[in-house]
C-alpha cells in the first residue's frame, strides 16, 4: 500500500485577517500559517491504513509557510518520505496551477492511493486534489470519512458524508484521489521533541515545482471582509446581567420554562 | 447580451435538494434580466417527476440511465461533462455541496474553464458574471470576474431563496441519450443511516452548540448542565465531532444535520459557511465567542463577546435561580 499524501499550508483563522493594499490579497504581513486541517485527517487516514497493510506514505508540499516543520511533524509521525516543491509562492498560488506542478511531480510515480484534504479555506477556484485526479486519469470521491482498502481486489470502500447523517459507500478501484474530510481516528499528536529529533534524522527532499498555469484558474479584483450584518444586537456587562438579558430573552421567547 | 445558463440539479432519497431551487430561482432571474434561457441537467434513473418540479426551468435536459440510479461521482462527471460541451452554456451552477463538490472542479479542468467555489452571491454586468465568494471560513469576501464563455459556479447553500425557484409551472422536458458509462472506477454500494438510540436534534426545540472555543471534552459538562436545565440538548460544530467528543448524530451542518430549533446558542463556533449551512433557520440565534469579528455574530439575534466559561456557569445559575420555588 504506497500512498502520497498532499499537504498544504493555509492562514491560520485564530489570528485577525487584513487585506493588503491592493485590495486582492491577504495582507502577508501579518499571517501566521498552520496545516490545513483535512490536510492533517488525509495524513492520519494514511498512515492508520499504512499500519494495517504496510507499505509506505509520502508526502508532498508546496513550499509556503511553515512547509519545513509541516512535513518534519509528517515525518515525525510515520511518514516515510517528504518532498517539498519549492518555487515563488509567496503570494500564494491557486489549485489550478497547483494541480499542475502535482501532476508533474507525480507522473510515473507509482502509489496505490493519493489522499489530501477535501477542500481548504483558500480554495477558491475548488480543490487541488480533485483536479488532480483529473489529470491523472484517476477517480476521485471527496468529503470521505472513512476508507478500508481491499489490497486483494485492488479496490477500497470509501464512505462520503452527505447532509443529515447519511453515508454513502462507494467501492473505487485502485489508484485513486481521495479527498478526505475526516480520518477514521483523530489527528495523531506528536510532541515537539520528537520533532526536534526528526530534524536532526531525517531529512526533506527538495525539488523545483514545475508545471505550467493551467486555464481555469481565476483572478480576483477585491478581497474585503464582510460587514457584521448589524443583525446581532450585543449584549454587555458582567457575567451576571449578561445571564439576566438572556434569560428575559428566552423567557420572551417561552424557552427553558 | 444574454446569458444562457445552466444549472445541474441533485437529488438524495427521491428528493430535490433545496439548493436546486435556489439556483434554479437565480438563474432564471439572471436570464430573465438579460434575455437569456436556463436550463436545468437532471441526472437519475425514473425521476421524470423531479423533473415536473422545475418548471421555472427552459427546459429541464433528462439524463436517465440505470448507472446514474444513485449519486456517482465519475458517471455523473461524464454526464455533465457531454451535455454541457454539448449545449455550450454561458455560465454553469452547481451546488457547493458533497455532491457537487466532487465535480465542479472536476469539470473545470476537463473543459478548460474557470471555476469559482463558494459563491454567495452572483451578478451579470456588462457581459460578466461577478461572483462573491466567502472564503478563509467566512471570513473574507472575495469578488471575482468571469467571461460568459462556460464558467462554472459552485453556490453556496442558503445564498439565494429558494421560493424564487419553486413557481408551479408544467416543465418543458428533453430527454437526452446518455452513453458510455459502461467500464465505471467506482461503485455505489450502499447509504447506511445514522440510526441508534441516540436523540434525534431536529426535533429538539433548544439546542446549545459547542465549537472549537469549548476547548476540551470536559468543558463539556457544564454546557450538558446548561442543556438539561433549559430542556434542550448539547450539539455541536464539525472539530468537536471530529475530535470525538460527541458523536456524529449531533453534528450540525453541510455534513451533519439541519436544524430549526427555537433557540440555537452557539458557543464558540466561528460561523464557517458549512455550519451555517446548518442552522441559520433557528427562530432565534444567541452567539456567544471570544472574536468582536466572529462570523457567527453576523447572523446571530443576539451577540455576547465572552468567553464560554464565563457565560455559561453565570446562565445556568439564572435559569436554576428562575425555576426555583419561590
Ligand atoms: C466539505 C466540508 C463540510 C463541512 N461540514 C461541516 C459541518 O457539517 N458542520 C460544521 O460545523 N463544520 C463543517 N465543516 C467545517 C467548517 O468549515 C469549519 O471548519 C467549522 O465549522 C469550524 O468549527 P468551529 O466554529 O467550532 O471552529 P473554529 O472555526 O475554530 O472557531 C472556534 C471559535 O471559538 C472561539 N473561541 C475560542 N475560545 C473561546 C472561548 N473560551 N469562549 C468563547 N469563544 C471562544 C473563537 O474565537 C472562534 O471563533 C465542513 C468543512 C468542509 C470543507
């Protein structure tokens, strides 16, 4: 079971957003970079399958934001190999093109599986896996929480969620592109330690991202942030005269009696 | 010039989803506006009378095939791939949803066209489509141009009403024929339902919500607390499900369940577009977070920039202080 795994970088939510003078972009300035969460559940889904059916996990970055530690904690927990694909993305890059420099990196490679999150805050033009697949040749399910491979038949079961609770299970013949919403355990933790000592051991292969820009890819003439629709009335004060607005609030609305 | 608009409808247990109408209602005033017609892609197998439902349509193109039968990603991307190369719309719709999600992009590439996800909103000026995106979890518009050469929109559940889209009127149908779909990569095999003992939160009239801001599972306790003292029940945002702290039968959102309480008291969830997704129906919406620029806050009735361990124990204390014999 050879499975790669993409990755990728994305502004992290906890901190304040600002627009940067051309009115287009995120004011880099000011960003802090963390992994993208379904990122990090695409790593998880791998690497629990990597430890039922052997085989190995692979990683590949782009390199933006904190790319390095990012695939060192991959490494740090069972990945065996990480590629970071370096090249000017400092103002960030769409998934059209993204999906390009992929499929160069990945042509002639051979892997049973490529799993990667199933869309990112920063998807604009859709995700990269998913247009990957295409270029590939491969199938692609996306918004999966669950996988078991059938290394015999070459084939895996997914399970992709749909609104109000229900699954769909789906058989997918192997490769594919998977876009994962959820690993079928929780995001493994690994300590900085261990991280630190993955520095030390292992390394990160780096190579020049190539690929051309690909149509499809859009181009934005403004990035704002929305007005707080002035719909909320807030509420001020103490914990205490908050806790007495709201229950004359709900009592208004014949709730909790 | 006019635009000529397709948008391609999806369907889950015999039903049309709302996001069908929504698009159906903007398309058709957006062509109506420039003198434009839509049309509408249904893919399925004996669903001539969804087909009935989209009236407001040109004309509604039937795809009937036994391999579109159930929601399939690849068949569906040939389908739609051939009939849209085939009718060469000005603009394409498709839902932001688990299903459209698997092709919008898909599509894009296959047809050499721009894609854009997450619209909210979507204008024609002057020969282009301009699409509001809501991107970074709700917490960026993004406006973008597009030529009407074949664009694909992916729109964003709750963007548009649905009434608009909903107008009783006998639908033009064209059946179309629908070909090579015999050597598929994937299978449908089955839905299997949430079902077990747990409550059922679409029917519960009180629900508190707990997001990433609750910090960890034993925090927990104190919104059960809360929950069993305003006879409602504890549900949750994505990252809590997913962590494992609750199950997925209290998952609200795109993913998880839609709901219409009397009160939904959001405690430190952001606002993301796929929670909202889930909620933004509820009678009355009380938020409470840590972030003045949360998203939530901007649906919300009432607003309380706190934090939860604050509000929470200072609410319970009220509501128990009330319900105490005088
Ligand atoms: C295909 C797809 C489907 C999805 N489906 C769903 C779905 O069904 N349901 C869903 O919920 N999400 C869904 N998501 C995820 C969604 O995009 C968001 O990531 C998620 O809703 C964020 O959850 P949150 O608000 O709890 O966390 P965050 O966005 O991290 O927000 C946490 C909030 O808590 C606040 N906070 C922190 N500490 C405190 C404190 N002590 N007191 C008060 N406030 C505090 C912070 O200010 C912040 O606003 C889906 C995503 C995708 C891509």
């Amino acid at each position: 079971m050879n499975i790669v795994v993409l990755m990728k970088q994305v502004p992290d939510l906890v901190e304040e957003l600002e627009v940067d003078a051309g009115g287009t972009l995120l004011d880099r300035a000011w960003l802090r970079f963390i992994t993208s969460e379904y990122d990090d559940h695409a790593l998880e889904q791998a690497l629990l399958l990597k430890e039922q059916h052997g085989g190995t996990v692979r990683v590949l970055a782009l390199d933006m934001g904190e790319a390095d530690e990012m695939l060192f904690t991959a490494l740090a927990k069972g990945a065996d190999s990480a590629v970071k694909l370096s090249g000017d993305f400092a103002t960030g890059i769409d998934s059209h093109s993204a999906a390009g420099i992929y499929r160069h990196a990945l042509e002639g490679a051979s892997f049973d599986l490529i799993l990667t999150g199933v869309q990112a805050i920063d998807d604009l033009d859709g995700p990269a896996g998913a247009m990957l697949a295409t270029h590939l040749g491969l199938p692609y399910i996306g918004v999966v929480s669950g996988i078991d491979v059938d290394t015999a038949n070459g084939e895996a079961h997914v399970r992709k969620e749909y609104p109000g609770g229900l699954l769909a299970e789906f058989t997918v013949d192997l490769p594919a592109v998977i876009g994962i919403q959820a690993a079928m355990q929780p995001p493994r933790y690994v300590p900085i330690s261990r991280i630190r000592q993955t520095m030390k051991t292992a390394s990160i292969d780096e190579t020049a991202a190539q690929g051309e820009r690909i149509a499809g890819a859009i181009s934005v003439e403004r990035m704002y942030k929305p007005e707080r629709a002035g719909s909320a009335t807030m509420l001020e004060g103490s914990a205490d005269s908050i806790a007495e607005r709201l229950l004359d609030i709900l009592t208004e609305h014949g709730i909790g009696r | 010039m006019h635009a000529n608009i397709l948008v391609i409808a999806e369907h889950l247990k015999g039903r049309l989803s709302g996001i069908v109408f929504e698009m159906l209602g903007k398309a058709h005033a957006l062509a109506t506006e420039t003198g434009g017609g839509v049309e509408v892609l249904l893919m399925g197998h004996g669903v001539r009378a969804l087909a009935e439902e989209l009236g407001l349509a040109s004309r509604v193109l039937l795809c009937d095939h036994p391999a579109l039968a159930a929601y399939t990603p690849q068949a569906c991307l040939d389908v739609a791939e051939q009939v849209i190369a085939r009718r060469a719309p000005d603009l394409v719709l498709i839902a932001s949803s688990s299903m459209g999600l698997d092709i919008a992009a898909p599509l894009s590439v296959r047809l050499g066209v721009p894609h854009v996800s997450s619209c909210r909103d979507l204008r024609i000026t002057a020969g282009r489509a301009i699409v509001t995106s809501q991107m970074y979890g709700g917490k960026m518009l993004v406006e973008s141009h597009l030529d009407l050469r074949g664009a694909i929109v992916s729109v964003l559940p709750g963007a548009f009403p649905e009434d608009a889209g909903r107008i009783a009127r006998e639908a033009v149908i064209e059946a179309l024929p629908v070909e090579g779909l015999d050597a598929p990569h994937m299978r449908f095999t089955r839905l299997i339902e949430q079902s077990g003992t747990d409550i059922d939160i679409t029917q519960t009239p009180v629900l508190i919500a707990v997001g990433r801001g609750i910090q960890n599972r034993e925090n927990i306790a104190m919104v059960e607390e809360l929950a069993a003292i305003a006879q409602g029940a504890v549900c949750a945002s994505r990252p809590v499900v997913d962590q494992g702290w609750l199950p997925m039968t209290r998952q609200i959102g795109r993913s998880g369940m839609i709901v219409k309480p009397k009160l939904y008291m959001a405690l430190g969830i952001s606002g993301a577009p796929e929670h909202v997704e889930g909620m933004k129906d509820a009678e009355l919406i009380v938020a409470v977070n840590t972030d003045a620029q949360a998203p939530i806050f901007g649906i919300a009735h009432y607003g309380v920039v706190a934090d939860i361990a604050d509000v929470v124990p200072a609410l319970t204390e009220a509501l128990r202080n009330a319900h105490a014999p005088a």
